[in-house]
C-alpha cells in the first residue's frame, strides 16, 4: 500500500489532507506539535477508513534534531510515497516591532523545518526508485503580503521558491514538488470558526 505522510495533521488542512488521502488508499503518518489528542483523531479517522494510522510528535523549534521524527514515521509506515510540509506558525507585529528570536521561530517553523521534512521525505524516495510525490502547504500570502506577518509571509514566499527548485532537481527520479497556497481557514491557529463565515449563502460570494 502506498504511504503518506502530513505534518501539522492534528487539525484543518492538515487533518482534511490526511482524510483525504486515506480515502485514496493511502496509510498516513500524523505529526503534532502541541495538539496530541487532535492528531489521534485525525488517525482515528484513518483507520476508520481502513487504512493505517502512525502518529509522531515534531517540534519544528528544535531543528535539526527534530525531523528524525519524519525518519521514525517512514520506517513505520515501511516507506513514503507522499509528503505534505503542512506545518506552520505565525506573529502579528509589524516588522519594526519585531524581535529576532520571534523572526527566527517562523521561519524555524515555516522555512527550515518544510525543508528539512521535504529533504528527508525526498531522499527516501530516491532510494526507493518509485517516484513520488512533494506538497508544500504555502498561503495566498506568498504572493499577497500581509501587515503584521513579515516572517510568515517570507517564509511562504521563500517556500514557495523552493519547491520550484525541487522540481527542477528532482524530476529525473520521477519525483514531482508542488506548492499549494490557500487563503485563511478556520483553524485555532488562526482563531477563525466554521460559524463565522455561516451567514454566506452558497454563492454569495461570487458577488462583487
């Protein structure tokens, strides 16, 4: 059976990804940051698809050491076919406003820590001479910046370049590298509510 593994899976995108891909056939590898009991529902879901469920704790604050976590869900899973980078952080000062460490931490999260899943995800499949298959969860804000996110959206953009850069590289061993860049959803790490958008019919904002 094909593996998959998605970080940051213990909630929105991260979760839906990882659903989605059990669906397809896939046995999925979760990762955590602080919300372990999210990310065994998102397994239980899984496996209630029939397909197997490994759950991992990856701290992306303490790089490098942290992705062995990433070489722990492959060796569990037997191999990887998929990875989604889905994890990620974020501020809301201005850029005067900001400290270093605090600079450091997103782009920890969102910049080193994709790359180094991406890395690990990507060498393994190269010894597995199958192919396979590099996803980066971005944001409209690598192409839309915004005030208060400095970090975030450099990350995003400089994340953005990267996997274009996968691509170039990885191609020869049939391993393709996509961006995937979504706008805001409703996630504790963006404080948002699926009931907050509930007042929208379901084409009312296709009107200008």
């Amino acid at each position: 059976m094909p593996q998959a593994i998605v970080t940051g899976s213990d909630s929105g995108i991260g979760r839906a990804t990882a659903v989605a891909l059990a669906e397809d056939g896939f046995d999925v590898g979760i990762t955590w940051h602080s919300d372990q009991a999210g990310a065994e529902e998102t397994a239980e879901e899984v496996r209630g698809l029939g397909r197997r469920a490994e759950v991992e704790h990856l701290d992306l604050e303490a790089l490098p050491d942290a992705v062995a976590g990433i070489d722990r869900l492959i060796e569990r899973l037997g191999g990887v076919d998929v990875l989604v980078a889905n994890s990620g952080t974020g501020t809301s000062e201005r850029a005067v406003d900001l400290d270093y460490k605090d600079w450091r931490r997103v782009l920890s999260v969102d910049l080193d820590g994709a790359f180094l899943c991406l890395q690990r995800a990507a060498r393994r499949m190269i010894d597995q001479a199958r192919g396979g298959r590099l996803i980066a969860v971005t944001s409209v804000h690598e192409h839309q910046p915004r005030v208060g996110a400095a970090p975030y959206d450099a990350a995003k953009g400089g994340l953005g370049l990267l996997m274009k850069t996968l691509a170039l590289e990885l191609g020869e061993y049939g391993i393709t590298a996509n961006a995937v860049a979504p706008g805001e959803i409703a996630t504790p790490m963006t404080g948002q509510t699926d009931e907050a958008g509930s007042h929208l019919t379901d084409d009312s904002w296709r009107r200008p």
